[in-house]
C-alpha cells in the first residue's frame, strides 16, 4: 500500500496555497525525499469569491464549486483533502458527508490546538469568515473579535497581500490593532496570513496559524 496522498484545494489565494504546500514540505525535510509526503495542489482561482457568496447569501453555490474540485482530488487518487481557505469553512454542513469525512477542517484543527488556551487573541479575518462566527471554542472563548474600523481594516489588508502585498509589510499592521484591542496575540484567521507568519517577530505577541494547526494535525 502507497503512502496517503494530500490533497491540496486551493487557489485561494494562489500564493497563500503555493506556501502552505513548502510549509508542508519543509515540516518533512527531516525525512528521506522518497518518504515525504505525496501532495496533489489543485490550485483553482475560478472558485467564486468566498465573502462576495457569503454576503450575498448564496452558500450553496460556493459549496457546489467546493464539492466539484474536491472530488476531483479524490479522482486523482488523493485520500486526504485540505481547504486552503477559512472563509470556504462557512459552508462545510453543505459539503456531502463523504467529502467531509475526507476533508481536515482548519477551523477544527485551529480550535483544538492546545496552543489555544486561554491567550486572548485577535481574530484577524475576512468580513465573511468574521460574520459566519466560525472562530469559536467550546466554554470560555478567549477569542477577541475586531470592531467595525479594525475589521474592515483587516479585510483590505488580506485583499491587499491577495494583490502582491509585501507580507512583511502586513505585520506591523495586525500587531497595531492587536494592541489595540488588548489582545496577547494574532489568529490568522485567513490563509493568505500564512504568508505572513515567516516574517512575524518572536515577541509578546504571537500568530496562531489554522494551517500550521493543519499540519501538526494531519
């Protein structure tokens, strides 16, 4: 029997996908190159916009997309899939179960993360991923969520890195309105902040990635 294949849904953003792919290899980069993991990128820029459907309340037509390209990793031989996008979470209860049971969750993968604690946090999201409620635990949430300015701030910050923003350039950025917000730390609660955390200084404020929760998860 082959090793299990990875499937990688992405594309949204393209960058963000492409990293998150180097970051898996670079946690295997301790292994022989023939026992490192097999991955399938389908990386898929077509997916409608997941905020625009969210808002504009048609979550069954982000899922369809979803679903489509999902088992079309399956197709090509992948066992486990990963959405390389937060927001696309918002629709997981339309995913078919098959494709669920398949699929590591981010937002699982985040939540149960026992780096999670009881660190109070700022939720660094799309206005669709922050209207969904995803980022939430069970019990005391030590989550803090932006105001209306600092969301939408945030918002064009991850639009921006989607444009070819210096992701160093973004850091400053989130640890300001961290600050602001009392918070102890950042949740990057988008994939394109992944691009982010390679330049995030160690400090009194740290980033809790959903992917890097993804890794140690799978």
């Amino acid at each position: 029997m082959g090793r299990p294949v990875i499937g990688v849904l992405g594309g949204m953003g393209g960058l963000a996908s492409a990293a998150f792919v180097a970051s898996l290899y670079r946690r295997w980069a301790h292994r022989p190159e023939a026992e490192q993991p097999r991955v399938w990128l389908y990386a898929n820029p077509a997916i409608p916009d997941r905020t625009t459907m969210l808002e504009a309340g048609q979550p069954e037509v982000l899922a369809a997309a979803l679903t489509r390209d999902l088992r079309a990793l399956l197709a090509a031989g992948a066992d486990r899939l990963i959405i390389c996008c937060v927001s696309a979470h918002a629709v997981w209860g339309w995913l078919p179960p098959d494709v669920q049971a398949c699929t590591l969750s981010l937002v699982e993968a985040l939540v149960r993360d026992p780096r999670v604690g009881t660190r109070r946090r700022l939720v660094a999201a799309t206005t669709g991923t922050s209207a969904a409620g995803m980022i939430r635990v069970a019990g005391p949430d030590p989550f803090l969520r932006p105001g209306p300015a600092a969301l939408a701030s945030i918002h064009q910050l991850i639009y921006a890195l989607k444009a070819g923003l210096d992701p160093a350039a973004a850091v400053p950025v989130l640890q300001t309105l961290a600050r602001e917000a009392g918070a102890e730390g950042v949740v990057a609660a988008c994939t394109e902040l992944h691009l982010v955390a390679p330049h995030w200084p160690a400090g009194e404020l740290d980033l809790l990635d959903p992917l890097d929760c993804a890794l140690d998860a799978l």
